[in-house]
C-alpha cells in the first residue's frame, strides 16, 4: 500500500532536509555574512560560535540533492539544467568558506583579514544564489523579466533571513559588545526580512491561479491565516526582545532564534501547502517524477538507515557544545 505514495513520501524528506538545511546552514552563513571587517576580536568570536556545527550542517544539503538526484531522475534534469549556473555560483561559494574557514587558522596574522574576507564573501555569494534559485523554482523556471525579478527578490529576501537567523544565534552565544551588535543588525535584518516575505506572499498568488484558489478559497481562507498571523507575532516579539538586549542576566537569549526558527517553518509550510505535490510548480509532480517503484524501496531503506545516524549527531553535537561560544584558540 505505501508503495504508491513512494514518491510523495520522498518529496516530504527531500523538503524536511532543505527545512533543516535553511535553519542550520542558514544561521551559519548568516554568521559570515555579518562579519565585521574592522574587529578581529568579534570576528574570531563569530567564527568560534559556528566551529563545531558549520561542516555538519551542510549535510542536510547533501542528503536533500541526493534525494532529488536518485529519486526523481527526471525532474533534476530540468532543475540543473535551468540553474547550472547559479548552482556553479553556489559550489564556489560553499568552497570559498570551506577553506577560508580552515586557512584563517594557519595563515600569518597579516593574511588572516584576507582569509576572513573571502569567508564573509562566500556567505554571500552562497546565500545571494540561494535564494535567487529559490525564486526561479517557484516561478517553474519561466523566463521574461517577472520571473527573473521575482528571482532577484527572492535573492535578497533569503540572504536578510539568513542574516536575521544568524543574528539571533549570535544574540543565544555570545555575550557584550558582540552581542549588543548582533541584535542591532538582527532588529535590521528582521525588517528587510520580513518586507521580502510580504512582497513574495503578495507576489505569489497574483503569478499562479492555483496558489490564489489554494489560499482564498473557503474555508482554506480563515484557517491558513493563522501562518501570517503567526509570523507577524513571532517577528514583532523577536523585534521587541532584540530592542532591550542585553537582558537582566541573559535571560531569554535563546528566544530569538527559536522565534525565527518558527518563522522559517511556517514559511516553509506555506510554501510547501502552496505547491504540494509538485515537485516542480506548473511543471511536474512528484509522480511524474520519481523513479521506478523499485528502485524507490531499495532508496527508501537507505535513507531510513541513514537519516536517524545523521539526526543523533546533529543532536549530539549542539548537545556537546551548548551554551555560551569560549574564546577561539587554536593548537
């Protein structure tokens, strides 16, 4: 019986593993995309906070591309196809941090600067690219000048949310001037974040008939506004905390990044009730898709091998190093 909804369980993992990556990933280059150029000391501090988490968190990366690759064979041909170049954009950029991250701790103190600059950039291009490609997915890779200004938005909306998540998890590790400045550029953050999300909650319905009939239909209409209604709170209280940091003995200072983890995957079910069960919007389903039945049981053992040894160490590693970041040191 399970075997003819394969392809649907499928898509729900391979979107679990782009949720996870977005929160985890995203909060790491968030922390590089903020670096402050003209403060070492903040700088090391920032890179400590992410040390023992940024590698890991690109596995969920890895897990949701390998998914789109063996189990649905023909729609990451267009997929790849349409964003080969972004995604080129994208690998130099996660390069870009890779070795800046591990160079910075051996190179002279007068190249370090270097290396910490090309860190901050890959965060950038990886982000930028991101969430440009996001853009072209949602709008089923159409060309003309809305779908690659929808793109450019999308572009720009991804990279203040990533700012803002890694925003509030520098406000959760760090403590004094640092975090004093990471909730300064988090309040910003959030307010450019949260304009992006409306101009594309606004944008996306008027593009697609059937993401307006999915939304404004009743009784879809009263139920599905709790999502904004949410959000709105979830920003408006993480804006608020953010204004009075730092507070009496930290209290809290886990709130904000738990608050934007929430937004994120309230917009991520939005996103996902927007277009399920197409795996390309306007495109393609997760049926059309997918691979032979066969072939998909075969993957599906794997991943349920594999996906509870991945979850127990990312549990493990925020459980071994929680709590406030320590001084950067290397030996």
């Amino acid at each position: 019986m399970i075997d003819a909804y394969l392809p649907e369980i499928f898509l729900c993992l391979m979107g679990l593993s782009i949720l996870i990556y977005a929160v985890l990933d995203g909060y790491d280059l968030g922390v590089g995309m903020t670096m402050p150029m003209a403060n070492e000391a903040h700088r090391d501090k920032m890179i400590a906070s992410i040390g023992p988490f940024w590698d890991a968190n690109e596995t969920w990366l890895v897990l949701a591309i390998g998914i789109l690759l063996i189990a649905f064979p023909f729609a990451q041909s267009i997929i790849f196809t349409a964003l080969y170049f972004p995604t080129f954009l994208m690998l130099v950029g996660l390069i870009l941090r890779g070795v800046s991250f591990d160079f910075r701790a051996k190179a002279k103190d007068h190249h370090k600067y270097r290396w910490d600059l090309l860190f901050k950039a890959g965060s950038w291009l990886t982000a930028l690219t991101q969430g440009y490609m996001l853009g072209r997915y949602v709008m089923g890779f159409e060309a003309g000048f809305g779908p690659q200004f929808f793109a450019l938005l999308s572009a720009l909306c991804v990279s203040a949310a990533y700012s803002y998540i890694g925003s509030a998890w520098l406000v959760m590790k760090a403590t004094g001037a640092l975090q004093k400045q990471a909730a300064k550029i988090g309040r910003r953050a959030g307010w450019m974040a949260t304009l992006g999300m409306l101009s594309i909650s606004i944008a996306n319905p008027l593009i697609s008939d059937v993401v307006f009939e999915r939304w404004f239909s009743l009784p879809a209409l009263f139920l599905l506004a709790t999502i904004p209604f949410m959000c709105i709170v979830l920003i408006i209280s993480v804006d608020r905390y953010l204004a009075h940091v730092p507070t009496y003995k930290d209290i809290g200072c886990w709130f904000p990044f738990v608050a934007v983890t929430l937004v994120f995957m309230l917009n991520f079910l939005a996103l996902a009730y927007s277009f399920y069960p197409q795996i390309i919007p306007g495109v393609m389903s997760a049926q059309e898709a997918a691979s032979a039945t066969a072939s998909l049981k075969v993957i599906f053992y794997g991943v349920a091998v594999v996906l509870p040894f991945i979850l127990l160490y990312t549990a493990l590693a925020y459980r071994i190093f929680w709590g406030k970041t320590k001084d950067l040191t290397y030996s």
